[in-house]
C-alpha cells in the first residue's frame, strides 16, 4: 500500500533530487497545490496571484520509508523561518509548506515542527505552514525529473540560489 506526501520548499526542481534516491519512494511529480484555479500553469503559478505553491507530490510505501524519515528530509531542505520564499526564489508560489493528506499525518508534521521550532537550530521561528492536502496538478513536462534532464543547469541554478550554504551551516551532513 502506498501513501502520498506533498511538500512545497520553494522551487520543485531543488525538492526532487533529495527524495529522489531510497527504496520506498516510487514516484516523485513536481507540481502545484494550494490554489483557486484548475489546472495551473507555470506562467500563471509564478506570478503569484493564483495562491498555488510549487510542491512535490511523493507516492511511497510508508512500510518502507517512513513519512517521519520524509519529514526530515523536508526540514534539511528549506529555511523554515523565511515566509517570503526559499533562498533566491522569492514570492508566494515558493514559500515552504506541508499539505497533509490525512489527521496521521497531521499529528506527525505538527509534532516535528515543534521538535524544529524549539531545537535552537534557529534564531527565529519556525513559520512554515501545515495545511490541508487540496487539489495536486502536476507541472509541465519539462519541470519533471529536472536535475536528471537538464543536470548541469540545475546544478547552476542551485548553487546560484544560496540553499547549499544555508542548509550545510544549518544541519550537519546535507545530501542533495
């Protein structure tokens, strides 16, 4: 049996690769949630006005790899202080969240932010969102499996963006 987690950690091209690699995970969509119109597009996503987030949508085998073990990688991902955006991406569409898909879940997500917030790990508060799973839509072709298709701009994107450097001084081992 499978389960679905969604995660929004700023861009989705960078939210892949680090899920992307254990047993239990069988598919990784990149793609919107959280808005008020059908079936978004990126153009219409990134100007912010549809209320959607850029997600990754997660089908795994909780049996396997737990939605706790996915919880700690979401938290080594983002800067879950900033509710402007993620590192150079900036604006609505790419602020952090957890779209739960059930009360479990819920109960779980809640309980790990708290262990985050009063860790000290940060010098402000943790203000990353919780909220109900709502509609997912996959992006365009083109944003699927970035990092494999177009490695040496997703590379360049990423280290431009300034999430390496925050997240290796914020945790202390950092696979991406």
């Amino acid at each position: 049996m499978t389960e679905k987690a969604t995660f929004a950690g700023g861009c989705f091209w960078c939210m892949v690769k680090p899920f992307d690699q254990f047993d239990g995970i069988e598919q990784i969509v990149s793609g919107y949630s959280g808005g008020h119109i059908e079936n978004p597009t990126y153009e219409q996503v990134k100007t912010g006005t549809t209320g959607h987030l850029e997600v990754v949508e997660i089908t795994f085998q909780p049996d396997v790899f737990s939605y706790e073990q996915l919880l700690d990688i979401f938290w080594q991902q983002i800067d879950p202080t900033d509710d402007e955006g993620q590192f150079q991406d900036r604006g609505p569409s790419y602020r952090a969240a957890i779209f739960v898909h059930n009360e479990r879940q819920r109960v779980i997500a809640e309980k790990s932010k708290q262990e985050i917030d009063a860790s000290g790990r940060f010098n402000k508060p943790v203000v990353t969102e919780i909220r109900d799973a709502t509609p997912f839509y996959a992006a365009e072709d083109y944003h699927q499996d970035f990092h494999k298709k177009n490695p040496e701009y997703y590379k360049n994107d990423r280290a431009a963006s300034g999430r390496d450097e925050f997240l290796s001084s914020t945790w202390e081992k950092v696979d991406v």
